[in-house]
C-alpha cells in the first residue's frame, strides 16, 4: 500500500502586483532623478538633492509595503477607528498658522524639522478603513456620510479639491457596495456634485483652472502657462521621444516637472511609446486589485481593497488625465512615480494591505 505525502501549500502574495509596484516604483526613481535635477540645482545647488530625498523614502516605503503585506489585514479593523482620529486632528494641525506649512496659497503640510509631512495623504488611507469598518459592522447610512463630509470639509479649507475629489470618489465606491438603499447614495451624489460646483465657481482660482481647461489658447503667459506648458512637452514627444534626459521642458519652463507635471516629462523624453507603458502598467495594477477584490475572503477586506484600489487608480486616472488636457489640472501626485514622500509612503502600505489580502484570496 502506498502512502501518501500530503504536502501543505503556504499562503503567496499576488507577484504580479508586487513585481508591477516594483516596476512603477523604479521608474520614479528614474524619472524624478532626471525631471528635478534642474530645480534641485538652481534651488540647492545640488541636482541630486531631490532624488537623494525620494531614495530615502522608497526605501521607507518598500519596508513599510512588506511589514503590511506581513500583518494580517484583519488587524486593521481593530485600528482603523484610532489612525482615523489622528488623521482627523492632524487635519486640523495643518490649518493652525505656524503649525502648518503654507505654500503657494495653500497649506497643506506640516513641517517636523527634517522632513515635511502631508496630512491629507494620511486621510485617503485612514478613512478607507474607517469606512470599511463601518460598513461591515452595519452602521445607519448617517455613520458612512459624516466622517466623509468632515474629512472633505477640512480637506477643502486647504484648499486641495484634487484630493477631495479622490477621497470623496473612493469612499462613495466603498459605501455604494454595501446593503445602502440607493435612494441615499443617488442623493449623497447629487449633493456631493452639487457641492463641488459651487466651491468651483465661488473661488477664482477654482473656476480660472476651469476656464483654462476650455480655452487652452487664452492668456498663454498667465492662467494658461501650466497646461501650455505640458501640451509642449507632450508635442515634442512625439511617438519615440526625443531620448532619455533630454527633456527641455523640465528646464523651469514647466511648473512641478517632478510632481504633478511628471508624466508630461517623460511623454517628452520616451514618447508615446514610454507614456503608453506607462498607462498599461497602471491598467494591469487595477486589473491585479480587482482580482483581489472578487476573490477577497470576506466583507470587510472586499471593502477595504475597493477603497484602496479607487484612491490609487482613481489619483492615477486623474493625474494622467489632467496631463492629456481631458480634465483640468488638479494639482495631484502620479502614484508611485511623482516625488513626495507622505504620498509614496501611504500608497505602498495600501499596496501591502492589497498583497496580504491576496494571501487570503478564495480560489
């Protein structure tokens, strides 16, 4: 008679996912290395010193992806309620003259010495698991709205409608997969939607970057530079690029070449070609969280992963869009590309919240 060995198969994450993180994560490196020498050098003297920052903070990221790809993802329900709070007073922080940073007209940061954080980076992570707990432990519709109205109202006295727009987009999605009647979600939208139009057309720099996104040709030296600017860069692209390093829009013509503006650099330098690569790549990392997300082993992870995956693909969906002039500037990071340290950061540790969820992933 013949025995059997009955060999145990260990939990993997989804390599895919990982190996697309990976992907995106080096290609920031290079692109920010080459989009901010000319900044870092005129500022600091130093064309490195960006891209020695966002080393360090790759670094810090990829730690903290594997340690939350390591912890359970049930472990975050029994914190979302505190980081929430904490996110919610650091809000307030940064609006208190002298705590917050204010740059450009807005304040947005807080400076801790050594590095300056961005609270409303926090926020998207938090309120994704605070929702995802409140709505798996069948809360009345009025516990979903409040803390999303609360965080939008904070998040516009920055003033950032970027952002708002990404938190209000991936808890909206969040909300209208659980047992909500319609009724209150299509009046919850009608009101959002409402809302954003009217802080668009009572605030004039809102409503300039609108006008400028319908009269592109207008004013070129003044509310029209930024996205002329871009439409440059993306022109000289052309289908191959004009080659790697050789972008002459990140020479200070373009405003944030290494954030927002990113993606119109490397459109410059590989073409249309690099910028398609780019586009697949994020295409195949919401297709990869969408699988995780049909396959999640229970509730509260199913809606937590649909959280996550609409900030991240949302803000990447934006970014790109505002660059190609389908939508008006926003003013947001690309995920995993653009230089920033609070973003990267809580997009990775989202990243590693989606990987150990597919460790659990029903087969």
């Amino acid at each position: 008679m013949r025995k059997v060995r009955l060999v145990s198969q260990k939990a993997s994450i989804d390599r895919g996912l990982l190996a697309v993180v990976l992907m995106l994560s080096f290609i920031g490196l290079v692109a920010v290395a080459d989009a901010s020498a000319p900044q870092a050098l005129n500022v600091f003297s130093d064309k490195f010193y960006f891209i020695k920052q966002q080393l360090v903070w790759v670094a810090l990221g990829m730690i903290v992806l594997f340690a939350a790809a390591t912890v359970n993802y049930k472990f975050w329900a029994k914190i979302a309620t505190p980081i929430f709070v904490i996110s919610i007073i650091l809000l307030i922080l940064v609006l208190i003259p002298g705590i917050g940073v204010r740059v450009l007209g807005a304040r947005r940061w807080i400076n801790l010495g050594s590095f300056v954080f961005q609270p409303s980076e926090l926020i998207k992570f938090s309120l994704a698991l605070f929702i995802a707990k409140l709505v798996t432990s069948k809360k009345q519709s009025m516990y979903y709205f409040a803390p999303l109205v609360l965080v939008a109202l904070l998040i516009m006295l920055e003033p950032d409608l970027g952002t708002t727009l990404i938190v209000a987009t991936a808890s909206m999605a969040q909300i209208f997969v659980s047992n909500l009647g319609i009724w209150h979600f299509l009046v919850a939208t009608l009101g959002g939607g409402l809302s954003v139009f009217l802080l668009i057309i009572t605030s004039d720099y809102r409503r300039q970057r609108l006008l400028t996104f319908f009269e592109t040709t207008s004013d070129p030296l003044g509310r029209s530079y930024h996205i002329r600017q871009i439409l440059l860069a993306l022109g000289s692209g052309g289908f191959f690029g004009i080659g790697l390093g050789q972008s002459r829009q990140k020479y200070l013509f373009l405003p944030e070449a290494a954030t927002d503006s990113i993606f119109a650099v490397i459109a410059e330098e590989m073409g249309f070609l690099g910028a398609l690569v780019i586009v697949l790549l994020f295409v195949f990392f919401i297709y990869k969280c969408f699988r995780i997300i049909k396959s999640a082993p229970d509730d509260f992870s199913k809606i937590l992963a649909l959280g996550l995956t609409v900030w991240i693909g949302g803000q990447a969906i934006l970014n790109m869009g505002s660059v190609v002039a389908l939508v008006p500037l926003t003013g947001i990071p690309l995920p995993f590309v653009s230089y920033g340290g609070s973003s990267l950061v809580m997009v990775l540790c989202a990243t590693g919240i989606l990987l150990n969820i597919s460790k659990y992933a029903k087969k």
